[in-house]
C-alpha cells in the first residue's frame, strides 16, 4: 500500500489570495523537484511571447518542491505550462537522441582505430 506522501499530488494549482477567476496567473507546486526542472521550466516559458511573467522559488531547502508563478498576457496559464513542459520533453529528447547517435559514432571510430 503507497503512503500518504506517494499519494500527493505532485502538480497542484496554489491558493493565493487575489482572484482566482483570472486564468492567466496561477503559482503551481511541483512536488518532488528542484532547481533542475524549474530553471529549466523558467526558460522554456520566457521563451514564450504570450508569457508577461515567469519565475520559481524553493520555499525551503529541505523542502522537495517548488512554486512557479505564470503571467501571461491571453492564454491560460496552465495552457501556456503544458506547451513548456511539451516543449522540454521534446528537448529531452532530441538531446538524448544526439548523445546516442554520438556515443555510437564515438565507438565505431574507436573500434576502426584498433584495427587500423
């Protein structure tokens, strides 16, 4: 059976105290993340012309979240967060790909060069 802290949610919309009505501000809580996923979150969502605002915070160091607050000048927020973590995964991968098709190539050659 998973424990309580396996069950929480690890993406949550935070309760702030302006209006909620307006999706084009919102603070999310990653839950089990750090510095690594939100800078990289940051960038990918500042790259974005319909973003007004964009940053994160680590509450406290021996908590494993942290908050990143979106302001967008039309498109929801959360719409605007699922096209950078879209965007991210597509990076992800294109680097991995990258690094695969030259770790190959790197051993091709070092096997050439043995027989050489």
């Amino acid at each position: 059976m998973e424990g309580t802290e396996e069950k929480k949610r690890k993406l949550e919309v935070a309760q702030t105290t302006e209006s909620s009505d307006d999706e084009r501000c919102r603070t999310f809580v990653l839950h089990k993340e750090d510095h690594t996923l939100g800078n990289a979150l940051r960038f990918m969502l500042i790259k974005n012309p319909d973003v007004d605002f964009c940053g994160y915070s680590v509450p406290h160091p021996s908590e494993e979240k942290i908050n990143l607050r979106i302001q967008t000048k039309e498109k929801p927020a959360t719409e605007v967060l699922k096209e950078a973590l879209t965007s991210l995964n597509q990076l992800c991968e294109h680097v991995l790909t990258t690094l695969d098709t030259q770790v190959d190539w790197y051993k091709q050659r070092a096997v050439h060069m043995e027989t050489d």
